[in-house]
C-alpha cells in the first residue's frame, strides 16, 4: 500500500529535478491514469485498445492503474499484465477512497516517478473510448495545457442515454459551467490530458473533495492559473460491463461543491 503522503514528498523532491530543459532532447510522455474499482471484465480489453494505439500517438505513453480494494479480481488481471509489460504500473489502495483522490495519487507518482510531461485521466470501463487519444494528444503536443474531450461540441455526444440520464448530466454540466467558468463545454467530463505545469499547479492546491466532483474542481484550479484549454469531441459509450459507482449522494455531493466553488472559490497558488 502507498500512503498519500509519502506520495505527495516525492513529488516535491522530484520536481524540482524535472523541470524542462530543452537540452535534454526525447520524445514527450504523456502518463495516462486508470482509476479501477471492480473493473475485471473492462480493464484487459481497454488496456489492449491502448496498446494498439501506441504507433499513433505523438507522445510515448505509459499506464497508472489506481485501484481501491476490488474484490472482483481487477487486480489480477492486472498483474497478469504487467508481467508482459515495461509500461503498466499498479498503485493499490486498500478500500474506495473516491476517484478524485485516486487520480491525486496517479498524478503524484506519474510526476515522481516518470519524466512525464503530461498525465492523462481515463474511465477504465470503455465508456471512453481509447482511439480519441491520437487527437488529445496532437492537441496537448501542439501546446495546450487542458484537453478536454468533450460530448458537447460538434461531433460528439452520448450512446444509449435515457432521456433521465441525459438531462441529469446536462444540468449537471450547467450548474458547473455557472459556478466554474472555464472556457470548456463539458465541464464533468473525466476523459482529460494536462501538462506537467497544471499538474503540479493542482498538486500544490488544497481541493475540498475526493470524489466526482473533483472534475470541477481541477478545472477551477487550471482556469485560474491561467491555462491553456483545447477540447476534442468523442461520443461516450455505454458501460460494457460492471456497475457505474457514481450514485445519488455522489451527485448531491457534486452539486453542493459546485455552489461552494461558485460562491467562495478556492484558494490557489499561482506558480
Ligand atoms: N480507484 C477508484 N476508482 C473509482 C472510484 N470511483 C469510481 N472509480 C472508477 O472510475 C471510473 C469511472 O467510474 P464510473 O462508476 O464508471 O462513473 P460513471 O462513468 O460516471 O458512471 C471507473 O473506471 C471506476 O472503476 C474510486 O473511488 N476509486
Ligand atoms: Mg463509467
């Protein structure tokens, strides 16, 4: 098990020797984070899509599942991978800690551990589908801070929504666009590429929550210290299997930091 803290010192003390430096010539990496909580049927045949990705994509990429305590298996069909693979690391937390904090935890590593340059967000269940990595990662290469692949511009959207489910993350998504303002139309949308410099912004600020709405929170923290955004379409995909883990008193939840950040803001450290 990986405590947090000891996490969050290694960042400190590895960052400060990673700063860019243009003399040190190699391929920008982008560190793409995985959170999984009973994901055993999705996880071998997302990680797969990937793999077939990896000659498109303009960054070399590598893969942080954070997993909270599955009970399903997940965690071997994991390990079964990793066996075959250099590029496939496993931070193993022992009970639901909230996908915020279990994104948190990825991103320390990734910045501890890798030189990477950027850090990726993913669903583990296929409801992303990997394939819109190719235009995130063009976006963020071309220079953008936050790529956003987004269901509300043109070319994007939902398949197999019901009218209740789409009107939930709708208002969902206008609440946050109210009381955030970024400059993006998908506000909740969890399928995300940010460079180092946001990461490390975000890492240094102290956020309110663990769980779903930290979507909205990070993306407070990105638009006041002044990044760059860039969003791609993608359609989101029905669950292939397993349960969502994104119930009611997730939503309340979502919905009262919403008002919170609107109202009071966060306090954030602006380099
Ligand atoms: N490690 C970890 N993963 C989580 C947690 N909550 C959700 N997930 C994972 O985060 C992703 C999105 O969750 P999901 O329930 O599909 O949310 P939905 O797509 O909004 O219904 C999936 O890969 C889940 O397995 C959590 O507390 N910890
Ligand atoms: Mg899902």
């Amino acid at each position: 098990m990986m405590a947090a803290h000891t996490i969050q010192k290694w960042t400190k003390m590895e960052s400060e020797s990673t700063q860019h430096d243009p003399r040190y010539d190699r391929p920008r990496k982008l560190c793409l984070i995985i959170p999984t909580y009973n994901e055993k049927e999705n996880i071998a045949k997302l990680i797969s899509r990937i793999e077939a990705l990896r000659d498109k994509l303009p960054l070399e990429l590598s893969l942080i599942v954070v997993d909270d305590g599955s009970a399903d298996g997940t965690l071997e069909v994991v390990r079964q991978i990793m066996e075959k693979s250099d590029n496939l690391r496993l931070i193993k937390r022992p009970n639901l800690l909230g996908i915020g904090s279990a994104y948190l935890d990825g991103f320390a590593f990734g910045l501890a551990a890798d030189r990477s340059d950027y850090f990726g967000e993913m669903d583990a269940d296929l409801q992303h589908p990997p394939e819109v990595l190719i235009e995130m990662s063009k976006a963020a290469n071309e220079g953008a801070d936050v790529v956003v692949a987004s269901r509300y511009v043109k070319g994007g959207g939902s398949v197999g929504w019901s009218f209740t489910r789409r009107m939930v993350s709708r208002s969902a998504n206008y609440l946050a666009k109210i009381c955030v303002r970024a400059p993006v139309s998908d506000l909740t949308s969890g399928f995300r590429i940010m460079s180092k410099k946001a990461i490390s912004g975000l890492l240094q600020t102290k956020l309110s929550t663990r769980g779903y709405a930290f979507q909205i929170e990070s993306l407070y923290v990105y638009k006041k210290m002044n990044m760059t955004f860039s969003e791609v379409p993608y359609f989101f995909e029905e669950r292939k299997s397993g349960e969502t883990k994104l119930h009611w008193i997730e939503m309340a939840r979502f919905a009262g930091t919403a008002i919170k950040l609107g109202l009071f803001g966060l306090n954030v450290r602006k380099g």
